[in-house]
C-alpha cells in the first residue's frame, strides 16, 4: 500500500485526503506528501460535519 501511496503522491500536484490524524496507511501517505512539499487538503472536518448532519437527519 506504501508504494501505491507514494506512486500516487509522486504523480499529482496535490493531495486531498481525508484523514482523522491517526497512525496508519493514510498517515503515511499524509507524511510523505509533506515531505515532498504536496499542497494537502484534508476534508476530515468536513467529512465529520457532514456525517454528523446526515445523523441528525434520522
């Protein structure tokens, strides 16, 4: 998953991510985006108002 990761990262521009800030996978790919300079866009806490709303919905 790493190299797929990196592989992604190595060919764009920008990373748009959606990440709760735990260890794993996505943190790696976070990380080594960083590392390289990547623009990051992390749609966590739009991801969570949403979900949220949709919850509230029911």
């Amino acid at each position: 998953m790493n190299t797929r990761n990196e592989w992604m990262v190595d060919h764009s521009d920008r990373l748009l991510a959606l990440w709760d800030g735990s260890q794993g996978g996505t943190a790696n790919c976070v990380r080594y985006a960083r590392g390289l300079g990547r623009p990051i866009d992390n749609l966590w806490s739009e991801w969570e108002k949403f979900t949220d709303a949709l919850h509230a919905a029911d």
